[in-house]
C-alpha cells in the first residue's frame, strides 16, 4: 500500500501511517441480500506516538463486482462507521468551558446519524463561544456575530459570516437558535470545523499566549531579584 497522511483522534499529533501501523481486511457476502453481493472493510490504524498507541478502527461497505473472475469492490461506500473512536470531535483542553465542549462533542458524535440536530448544537455552540469569550449577548446569533465583528482577527470573522451565508443554516441564524432546521452532512461538518478554528483561534491561542507571557514576567523577575540581591 502507500503511505498517507493521517491525525490522530487521540492524540491529535500528524502522523506517515504505512502497512506498519495499518492493517485492513474484508468480509464478501450475499446470502441472498437485497443489495446482491456486498463487501464489508475494516480499516485499523495504530498511532505511532510512542505517549500514544491509540487504534483507530473503520467499516466500509461496498457493492462487490466481479471481473475476470476476480471480485472487488466497486463505486464509493455505501455505508460507512467509524467504530473507534465513535465520533471525529478532536480533543480540546478542560480550560475551555465544559459547556462548549460537551455541545461540540454532541455535534460531532450525531453528525452523519442526524446532521440537522448535530447543526442545531454547533449553532448552540458558536453561541456559547461569542457570549463566554466576547461577553456578546444578543437575541439573535446573526446580532452576536455582527457584535463581535470588530473584537476579532477579520479573517476569522469573515469564515464565520461565510458559513453563516450558507443555505438553510445562514438563513435561520437571523431566526431562533434551537430551531430544527435541515441540513446536510457536509453544511453541519462546515460548522464543526468552523468551531474548531474558533476553539483554537480563540481559546489556544489565548492560554498560549497567557503561558507565554507569565513565563517572561517569571524570568524577568527572577532577574531583577538576582540584580537587587547582587546589589546589596
Ligand atoms: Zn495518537
């Protein structure tokens, strides 16, 4: 096989995973199906971070076709599971409120099983976000979104009003928060992948920079007590 790029949903850390850390096989059957004849993949990766070692596991379901005698399987999967973790949502830092996390992991486990749900939590989520960390209380998220406008890194701003812009999920964020509305998969994967930036933009970058700051204050005090001991 060749090798691919890959994150881990443990640990978070890029990884080359090849056949070292990659094993896949697959379970042909039709017993008289509906669908004909049907070929199940499980694809497992192991995470070479030595502080690691998660394993990753997903099923693929294929219709199988036979060529020359030969079957393999044909077209793109027409089910897909992903058993382990249950769910994409990235692992984020306890320093964000528990809140927001919880709606972000709900997002992602529920995603393909009901995106309209998952994007009616992200949309709870994106609030949550502008309220905690801007302090912007609105009635309504597209007033929250045009509060923060001036608060934040314009790039990051103009993402957030691009999704907003987006089909059903744009035109009902001018209207009730926990309005169900539909969606696709993809339109609710848009809006977790916009919360990650924001968690990451916003939260990371914040505590980053607090760590940072604290560390240079700490070894510039440490310097002026050395001068005023050596002084004396
Ligand atoms: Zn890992």
């Amino acid at each position: 096989m060749t090798q691919f790029n890959w994150i881990c949903p443990y640990c978070n850390q890029h990884a080359t995973i090849t056949h070292e850390n990659f094993s896949s096989d697959y379970h042909s059957f039709e017993k008289g199906n509906k669908d004909k004849a049907l070929r199940l993949i499980t694809n497992v990766i192991v995470c070479p971070n030595g502080a690691c070692k998660e394993y990753s596991i997903d099923a693929y379901l294929f219709k199988e076709i036979s060529i020359a005698g030969r079957s393999q399987k044909h077209g793109s999967p027409l089910l897909t599971w992903r058993l382990k973790p249950n769910s994409s949502a990235k692992p984020f830092p306890d320093y964000i409120p528990n809140v927001i996390i919880s709606d972000y992991n709900e997002a992602c486990l529920i995603r393909d099983l009901s995106p309209k749900a998952s994007a009616t939590l992200s949309r709870r989520c994106l609030q949550g976000i502008i309220r905690d960390y801007f302090g912007v209380v609105e009635k309504r998220l597209i007033d929250e979104i045009n509060g923060i406008k001036d608060k934040m890194d314009p790039l990051t701003w103009e993402a957030i009003d691009a999704v907003r812009k987006i089909g059903n999920i744009g035109a009902h964020m001018e209207k009730d928060i926990d309005l169900i509305i539909d969606v696709e998969p993809e339109e609710a994967q848009l809006l977790i992948g916009l919360i990650e930036i924001l968690l990451k933009d916003l939260y990371i970058t914040r505590h980053e920079r607090q760590k940072h700051l604290e560390s240079i204050i700490g070894v510039a005090t440490q310097k002026i007590e050395e001068k005023s001991n050596g002084s004396k």
